[in-house]
C-alpha cells in the first residue's frame, strides 16, 4: 500500500512520466492538472488513477534507482547506468565489501554502490567541493542509503584513511596522479575502476598504471541502442547517447612485473 513520505512514478498512457513524494492533505500540480495526494494514500502499487479534465489515466509505480537518479536535483555528469551496472561487476562489487568512491559529485554512482555492499558492507566517498558534499549527502538521504555511505569533504592529494578496501573508483579529471595512493588504499587482489572522458586521459593513466603493481589492466567504452518498442514497426530509437567516457579498469599485486598485462 502507498503510504505517506513514499516516492510514487506517475507513468502515463503516452509513456511520460513524473516522480512525486506523497504528502497528506498536499496537492500537487502538473501541466494535466492538479493530484490530491490524500487519496493516494492506501492504493496498491499498479493501481491507476486520472488526472485533470480529461482524465488522462497514469499507472501508480515504484520509482527504480535509474528513475531517481534522473529525477534528482545534480550540479555535475553522473556516471551513465550503462557505465554504473558494468563499473559494478568489473569491480566485482558485493555484500560487506568496502569501496572508495572518488569525486562523488550528485551522489549517484555512490548510492549504486552502497545499495550493494549494504548494511554490512561501506563506501567511503572523498569530495573537495562542499556543494558537491552538500548535495550528495541530501540525494544519498532521500534514497534511504546514507547510512550505508561516509562522505568526506576533502581532496585526495592527501589520501586515503581507509586501507585494505575492495575496490575503489577513482572520477578525477586527472587520475594519473593519484595511482599510487589508490594502490596504497587496496587489499591485494583489490579492483580499481578509472573514468576517463578522453583518450589522452586514458594514455595518461596507462602510462603510470604500468608503473605500478597492477594487472589486468582493460580499457571499455560501453554502447547501447535502444529500440521502439512497436511489434509492426521494431526498430532502434532515431537517437541514441554514444560515448558516454572510457573506463579503464586493473587489479592490484603486491609485486610489479615487466611487460604489459
């Protein structure tokens, strides 16, 4: 049942649709009209109800976290969910593990973290601007995942408390520079994710990478098509969002070899 303080997605007949957060004897306007959220309150997810005039009809729905993460209030680029889901399983990201998460910016590659390590698991977040801090502990509070999550506002120049983590994913304009301390940071066997917009990025941090005691270093741009969903007329979407940034991804040893690996 939809209960008070929930988040419900609004998904419409035509396909759009809207996240609202129900509030007792609150109304909420929208280009179709005004919704009582009052009579919200004790309907079934699934259930529909109509809005304005002409009563166009909308499917009460649970928001997924892409939902959310596109609805949110942002200051900076999140990491893409076609990026995000596979930046997870290279980092082989699980229940009880510990993560640093690096430039968290609006919070949402953090939040995808947190709700998999869950209760028992951390993700430390290191971010220098305090807008960015400020916003990504207001998201990561409405998703119900703070408690999950420790952000500090401070740049990583000086480090990582933490040691012996899972994994860490490192968001920097220049992550080149910092390789060493992430490695510090890392239990041996521990994975690290790199976002790099560029390609002169990515050679940058290739170039240190081999540096250091990593292996299995892999560099991926990640695309996706989306098709119309129509059975008589199935073919891809006129547009679709290409490169998104390359991720660059290695495991850290505890002793470097020569060569590239």
């Amino acid at each position: 049942m939809i209960k008070e303080g929930d988040k419900v997605l609004l998904y419409g007949e035509d396909g759009s649709k809207f996240i609202i957060t129900v509030e007792a004897n609150k109304k909420k306007g929208t280009h179709l009209g005004h919704i009582d959220m009052e009579e919200l309150i004790g309907k079934k997810f699934g259930e529909i109800i109509h809005i304005g005039k002409k009563r166009k009809k909308f499917f009460l729905l649970k928001p997924t976290f892409i939902d959310l993460i596109f609805s949110m209030k942002r200051k900076t680029q999140i990491i893409y969910p076609k990026d995000a889901s596979y930046i997870l399983f290279k980092l082989d990201v699980k229940p009880g593990d510990r993560i640093i998460d690096t430039g968290v910016g609006s919070g949402a590659m953090c939040g995808a973290f947190a709700r998999v390590v869950g209760p028992h698991g951390k993700v430390y977040g290191y971010e220098k601007r305090k807008d960015f801090y400020a916003l990504a502990q207001k998201n990561l509070k409405e998703w119900g995942l703070l408690e999950n999550v420790e952000i500090k506002l401070r740049d990583i120049i000086y480090g990582f408390d933490e040691k012996e983590v899972n994994a860490l994913l490192l968001d920097v304009p220049d992550p080149y520079n910092y390789l060493e301390k992430c490695w510090e940071a890392l239990t041996g066997g521990g994975k690290i994710g790199i976002i790099c917009p560029t390609t002169n990025q990515v050679q940058e941090t290739l170039e240190k990478l081999y540096e250091l005691p990593f292996v299995e270093i892999e560099v991926w741009e990640n695309l996706m098509r989306k098709y119309k969903p129509v059975p008589q007329r199935l073919r891809p979407v006129d547009r679709m969002v290409a490169h998104t940034t390359y991720m660059i991804f290695a495991t850290k040893v505890l002793e470097k070899t020569g060569g590239v690996l």
